[in-house]
C-alpha cells in the first residue's frame, strides 16, 4: 500500500504548523525534520490510516 496516496506530499509540524514537504516514500516511524524549527519529527499514523507528525526530542 503506498503512503503517498494517504497523505500526500505535506504534513503540518507540530511545532510552528509549516508544511513539511514529504519524499512519498517516508514509513511510519520513520524520522524527518522540519526545514522550518529543525524539530525531529516522527511520521505517525492514526488507527483510521492518516498521517501525522509527532516531535521527537
Ligand atoms: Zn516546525
């Protein structure tokens, strides 16, 4: 099953709500970082199969 159809190419940081842009390929659990704060951000996912980022420290 492909991620990139679930979330698209943006998932918003939840630590000063940029759009961090997504390569499509990401896994969940996998980290990113956004380019704005430099956070550590995990890409999660919800029991109902959306994506989400969640910080990292
Ligand atoms: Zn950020």
């Amino acid at each position: 099953m492909p991620l990139k159809a679930s979330y698209g190419n943006y998932l918003t940081c939840p630590m000063c709500d940029v759009e961090v842009p997504l390569a499509g390929d990401e896994k969940t659990g996998e980290q990113v970082f956004c380019p704005y704060c430099q956070t550590p951000l995990l890409l999660k996912r919800t029991k109902t199969d959306d994506y989400y980022l969640e910080e990292d420290f």
